[in-house]
C-alpha cells in the first residue's frame, strides 16, 4: 500500500509566518506537523510515501532527506538520543510538485503512474490523529475487509458545517453522496470527512473524466468519488481515537497542547500558564 500527502497548499490562514515556511513544516514543539503523518503511515506498514509540493517547500524536502552531517558526528560521539531523533525513515519517500495551484482532485490526479494499480491512502497534512492504531490503519483494515474505498469519519462532531458530510446508502454503511459544508440542519447524516482517504485504484479514470468536464476554479474529488459511491464502491469508517485539526490557528495551539501534555512536567507547566491567564 502506497501513501500520498496532499501537501501543495499556500497555507493562507496561517500567513505571515507561511510566506516562507511550509504550514505542513510548522511544528508541535520540536516535530513538524508533516511528520506527524509520516510516522502514522509508516506505523500501518506504508513504505512508499508519494509527497505533492509546490514552489517555496523546499523545506519540506529537505526535512524528509537524511541529515548524513549529524549523523555522522552523534555517531562519533557516541549520542544515541540525539541520532534517534533524526533517524532516516524507513520509508521511500518520493516529491511530486503541483505547479498550478488547481484543487485537491487535480494534485491526487498526479501520482496515477508512481501509484499504478493498487489501493492507496492519502492524507491532508491538516488532519492530525492521535490513538492507539494509527489512522491509515483502521482505513487499510477496512479496505481488507470490503474491498472498497473508505472515508475516514467523526461521528457527530460540532459544527458539521465545516465538513464533507456523508449521505448513507441503506445499509448503514455503503456511502450514497457526499455533501460539501451544508448549512446548520441540513446535512444528510452525522458522519463528518475528515482528511483521510483510502481509494481503489479506479479513482484515477473518474478523476481524469471529472477534469475533462471541468470548467474554472479548484478541481476536488467530489466527482470521481460520486462516481465510485454509485457502483457500491465506497464505505465510511468513524475513526477510533482522537483527530486534531492544525488547519486553523485555534486548532493548531490545541494539538501544540495536547501533544505537549503528554510529558507530565509540560502538562505542569500548561496548566501553570492557564492559571495565569485566569487570573
Ligand atoms: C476538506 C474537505 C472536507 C473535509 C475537511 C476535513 O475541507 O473538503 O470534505 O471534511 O477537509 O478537514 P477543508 O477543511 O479543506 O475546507
């Protein structure tokens, strides 16, 4: 299984810092947000990582390369700790640069040949997710079990405005439609999208055909997956665990938070701040 980060954005909510740092580079103390998704494939057995990028990521490449120089010197002093924190991945990771900023549908239509004809899993480095069995697991796990592609949920999350919103098939578990930020009371069910998908191979042809109707503005991958809801193709799966969205400022200090707290003395010294901002 191969897996794919969506990760081309401008990053505008978070400008200025992202005139020249990537969003998918800005860190949760010490580990930036890409590798976060990194980690996640590689712990559900994903060893070829296709990355989509643009102009001023070049960062993000470099990130993703080894550090041969301090390896090379925490090697010869002896610092395990310090060479474990830049361990090279083990993973092939592979760049992929979208030149025109055109839509999430045109940047999963440019892996189809590194991809080929197998199931892949593809992640918006915005979606963060914090559990015991990592995300793109419980998406392969399902696929396994159905054969078809599947659409990470939250189950009645706040504001469902804000999300792709599935329509159920009658079974309860085969997806009917997806309807994209509906208005309050109007959304066809409680399963919220969230940035994690797993597709047969067979998106690529809707895709294609989706692009060739296309018209103006950002291209996404409502049509090609419409077209594989109506052959019985797609399943949902409410995730287990928790998902963090870095994808607002808000957001993004909450997962700085939480991710800190798992170190008691950070979750302290939390604490400590709130305090202060109480008083
Ligand atoms: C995107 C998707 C939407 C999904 C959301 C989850 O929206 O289009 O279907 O629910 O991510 O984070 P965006 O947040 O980019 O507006």
């Amino acid at each position: 299984m191969k897996g794919l980060i969506l990760a081309a954005g401008y990053g505008t909510r978070f400008l200025p810092v992202t005139k020249t740092i990537p969003k998918e580079m800005l860190p949760l103390i010490d580990k930036p947000s890409i590798a976060f998704i990194i980690d996640e494939f590689i712990q559900s057995g994903i060893e070829d990582i296709i990355v989509i990028t643009s102009r001023r990521k070049k960062s993000l490449e470099d990130y993703l390369d080894r550090e041969i120089e301090l390896e090379e010197i925490f090697r010869r002093e002896g610092a395990a700790a310090k060479l474990e924190k830049i361990a090279p991945y083990k993973a092939n990771i592979s760049f992929i640069r979208q030149q025109e900023m055109k839509g999430t549908g045109q940047a999963l239509m440019l892996p189809e040949k590194m991809i080929g004809d197998e199931p892949f899993v593809v992640a918006y480095p915005d979606d963060l997710h914090f559990g015991e069995t990592p995300l793109a697991a419980q998406l392969i796990k399902t696929w396994e079990e159905t054969g078809c592609s599947v659409l990470s949920t939250l189950h009645n999350p706040p504001n469902l405005e804000r999300y792709g919103i599935l329509a159920l098939k009658e079974d309860g578990f085969h997806v009917k439609d997806i309807v994209e930020k509906p208005a309050p009371g109007t959304e066809p069910s409680k399963e919220a999208t969230i940035g994690r998908y797993l597709y047969t191979p067979d998106i690529f042809k809707y895709l294609r055909e989706g692009w060739g109707k296309h018209t103006t503005g950002e291209y996404f991958h409502t049509y090609a997956l419409k077209q594989q809801m109506d052959r019985d193709g797609v399943v949902f799966k409410p995730l287990e665990g928790e998902r963090l969205d870095t994808g607002s400022p808000a957001g993004y200090l909450k997962a700085i938070l939480k991710y800190a707290a798992k170190d008691p003395d950070m979750a302290a010294e939390i604490l400590e701040a709130a305090d202060q901002i109480r008083r």
